[in-house]
C-alpha cells in the first residue's frame, strides 16, 4: 500500500469509493433507506468538493488502484475512514489510520474522536477507542444509529 495526500483530481475516486463502501459494507447493518439517504447514488460532486476542501486527507493506493481514504482535522477529529469493498479486511483503514494517528501525535494532540457507524465500530474498538455517546442522527430523512467514540494520544501508543 502506497499513501499519498488527497488532490483534487481524486475527488470522483473517492466519493465513488465512498458511496460503494457504504452500499456494500455498511449494507449489512443498515436498511436500505438508511443506506440510500446516507450514500446517494450518484453522489453530490459539488457537495463532496466543499467537504474534501475542509479536511486533510491521505489516500492509500495498491497497484495504481483507490483502495481507500481517511480525512481528518488537526484538532483531532477523524471525519471518514472508508475503504473500497475490494480491500476491506486487508489492512488498508489500519494503514491510514495509524498514519492519521501518527500525524496528530506529531501535532501534540491530545485525543482522537470520531463518529463510527455500526459496520465502523468494531475497527475503532479493536483501535483502542471508547465509546462516549450513541447517537441517533438524521440524514435526509432517515435515522440512523452511529457511535461518537475517542481515544487519548499518550506519548507511547496510548
């Protein structure tokens, strides 16, 4: 796995990969109004654009091919951590992930939070995040059930 920053010429790649990864993982723990309202297809470029514009964002790459993508704040907020269904399951989130981290560390932040959905949680879990609050939030009319998780940054691997 090859990480890089995020340029605009990924933006159709990644809401592409996005919206596939929810219809097709989140698919198992989500109705498929929830999922529709969550990921519409085809996805809201312009939308995406303004939302890509204020985060920073890494890309990992295997063999040339978008395999996933993490976003986040320099304040700690790690917004989305989604890869493409064809690589789920073989350290591609991890990777980003721990990149993330790394970057956060070097930034002096003190904790990491982020919303996990219910397919998501397990992977923050394993991460070492809590759960602070189940929420139930509202996306273009449906409901649906999501995590706000954190986890404190010590000095070594907190």
């Amino acid at each position: 796995m090859k990480s890089r920053t995020y340029q605009d010429r990924d933006l159709l790649g990644v809401a592409t990969l996005y919206t596939a990864s929810i219809h097709e993982i989140a698919a198992a723990y989500y109705t498929p109004v929830q999922i529709t309202a969550w990921a519409p297809v085809p996805p809201d470029l312009e939308r995406w654009r303004a939302r890509m514009a204020a985060l920073y964002t890494i890309v990992a790459e295997v063999d040339g091919v978008l395999a996933g993508f993490a976003s986040y704040t320099l304040t700690g907020y790690l917004d989305l951590l989604f890869t493409q269904p064809d690589f789920a399951r073989r350290g591609v989130a991890t990777g980003l992930y721990l990149e993330v981290e790394a970057i956060l560390r070097r930034g002096k932040i003190a904790h990491i939070s982020t919303h996990a959905s219910l397919a998501a949680r397990p992977f923050f879990d394993r991460a070492g995040f809590e759960c602070d609050a189940e929420e139930l939030v509202e996306c273009r009319g449906a409901h649906l059930r999501r995590f706000a998780m954190s986890k404190k940054l010590g000095e070594r691997g907190g």
